[in-house]
C-alpha cells in the first residue's frame, strides 16, 4: 500500500472522518494502474494516492463522492475506451474494475475497529486482506476479514462457510505478490468469472510487501543504483565496511546505511522472498564471503558483478566447502541485463531491469 494512502487511512479512522477507499480489482487492455493500486477520496474531494490521473480518476472521484453520500460501499468499472475519455488524449484503452469502499461513521463499529486492526497489523505483521466485492446477498458487499502471518483470523465474511473457503484461497496464494480475485459458487467453490455463475467475487490482496533492495557495497555503482531504486519504489539498504564510502553524504537517499563487517552486516538484516541482493562489492574474496552468507537465505533475487570466468572459479569453490550446486543456479552473475553498459549509471540500469524482470516472472 501506498505510504500516502496509508497515512490517509489512519486520519480517516483517528479522526473518525469520511472517505472512501478506492482499489484497482482487475484491469482489461491498456490500463494506468494494476489490480491492488489505491485512492483514497475524501468528503472535501482531497485525495491520497491515484489512479493514474486525468479524466478517468475525476471520473472515479465523482463515483466515489456517491459512494460517501450513500454510505454503500460499490464495485464499478471504469472504461476507459469510451470516447469521451479517447478525446481528452488518454493513451490507456482498457477497463478497470474499482471496488470503492465506503469509510466513516456510519459503519458498524466492529468494522471500524477491524479496518483499525489491519492497519495495525500492516505496521508489525504480514496479513493478507480478504474483501468480498460483489454478492448477490448485497449486506455481503465490503465484509471483510485477513490473515496474520501466524495463521490467526479477525473479520466475517458473513458465514463460517465463507470464511473458511476464504481463509484456504487466502493461506493458497500466500507466495503471490499480486492481489487475486476469485469467483465462488453458491457452495463456495471457485467457478468461471461469468455473472451467470458467480454468486460472489472475493478480492484477495496479498500482504503488504515492501521490495527491499540489498547493495552489498557502496563503490561506483551504488550511487546511480540508489537513486534509481527509489525511484522505482524500493526500500533500499546499503552494506560495506568503508566510513568512506558508506555514510549519508553520498548515499542520501538510502533508507539504511551500515558501515559495518559484510558478515556482521549481513547478519542484521531481515531477508525474506521480497529482499533483492546485489554484490558489488570490491573483491573475489569479499563477493565470496558475501555469497556464502546469502545464498541460501530466502531471497527472491542474488546478482553478482564478475566475469564469467571468476564467477565460474568462485561457484566451484563455494561447492568444495559444501554449497550445494542448485543453490548456486539462481545466482544472477554476470550481474544486469546484457545491454552493453558501461558507466555506472548503465551499469545500474542493467541491474535494475534484471531485478524487475525476476520480480514479475516470480510474482
């Protein structure tokens, strides 16, 4: 969730204001923003967070202030292939499906105090949100219940039925990054999307995962791969035992510095599948103490600077002290997408693609 739109909901809630919260459900042919993408509306027409702009957020605005007039929380879609939004100059040309969930006082105290438990749980947890976005049964629409990462429950869906198929969706798709929508039967059991068969959509977003990039070195190439990793929306953490090269003074948009042994360095870090690790450091022996400390860790992405030939030496040395082989496959190295950079800056674009092109084949 967007930084923005959480601070929002948590004025909404302490100070018992209304809005109404915005997700992107599922997205047709060329849209702006993806399923799980947020605005959150407020009363006076300020948001937090967007839908890409233009004349198809005004429009969702607008759906929104209904939606916080009637206190009734709605699914709409948005087509962004009519005319009118083609004649604005709008590139994008598909449809996207808003669930708009109303937020105030009117709603039932115990959902209030729930949607104040999830962001909670967003601050010191893991949890994976279940929202029923359309039902036959229209009081269903906008119950909810998640998932902490211990495997505990708060929320109803409405039955116990309900919220145990759920709860096996939810716990199912626990590896995905991306939100998932679900279509269940009358007997809870997935079905076709198609309204004839659908009694209920369920809307399923994953925990909130912030992509954590690891730079294990702050020489040359750390500056320009800070600066664009943020940009990109990274939680970024730079590593390297020289006060020289890793302070704030030239890696000021860093989130973490650790000016630190790599190992000792290494160890401080909480690596899970969302955590990135790039090795650049300044060294074959450094790369290869590093490399023995995180190859086995959970990571969702290991790249290595080297030429073949060095990296061919170290992975055979690595597995003369035991690492087993198929661990070492998922070593990116030579590290980046082969674009033929050269200056620091391609260099870290290179690696930047090969990051987001892991990161969308694996989510």
């Amino acid at each position: 969730m967007d930084k923005d739109v959480f601070l929002g909901l948590v004025r909404v809630f302490d100070q018992s204001l209304e809005a109404a919260l915005i997700t992107v459900t599922s997205a047709l042919g060329s849209t702006p923003c993806k399923p799980g993408a947020k605005m959150l509306v407020y009363i006076d027409g300020t948001t937090n967070g967007t839908l890409g702009g233009g004349c198809g957020e005004d429009e969702a605005r607008q759906e929104a202030f209904k939606v916080i007039a009637t206190h009734t929380s709605k699914i709409y879609y948005l087509n962004m292939i009519a005319d009118d939004i083609q004649e604005e100059g709008m590139v994008c040309g598909g449809i996207m499906g808003l669930f708009i969930d109303y937020l105030g006082f009117q709603n039932p105290l115990k959902q209030i105090n729930l949607n104040k438990h999830y962001l909670s749980a967003l601050m010191s947890d893991n949890p994976t949100l279940v929202t029923v976005i359309e039902a036959l049964d229209e009081q269903l629409i906008g119950k909810k219940l998640f998932t902490r990462s211990t495997g505990d429950a708060l929320g109803d869906l409405g039955s116990e039925k309900l919220n145990k198929a759920a709860l096996e969706k939810a716990m199912a798709g626990g590896g995905k990054l991306h939100p998932q929508l679900i279509s269940m039967d009358s007997e809870f059991e997935i079905c076709e999307p198609s309204l004839s068969k659908a009694c209920l959509r369920l809307f399923i977003e994953p925990p909130t995962t912030t992509l954590h990039l690891v730079i294990v070195g702050a020489g040359y190439i750390a500056q320009p791969l800070v600066a664009m990793a943020k940009v990109l929306g990274y939680q970024v953490t730079v590593l390297d035992d020289r006060p020289a090269l890793a302070n704030s003074a030239r890696l000021c948009l860093a989130d973490r510095i650790i000016c630190d042994d790599f190992e000792r360095g290494l160890d401080t870090l909480s690596i899970n599948p969302q955590t990135f690790i790039v090795l650049v450091t300044r060294g074959t022996y450094s790369d290869k103490v590093c490399l023995r400390k995180v190859i086995n860790q959970p990571t969702r992405y290991i790249g290595m600077t080297g030429s073949y030939r060095k990296v061919k030496a170290l992975k055979a040395e690595l597995e003369k002290e035991g690492i087993q082989s198929e661990s070492l496959q998922k070593l990116y190295s030579p590290i980046g997408l082969k674009i033929r950079a050269e200056t620091p800056a391609e260099i870290a674009v290179s690696i930047l693609g090969q990051v987001i092109k892991v990161q969308k084949q694996l989510a």
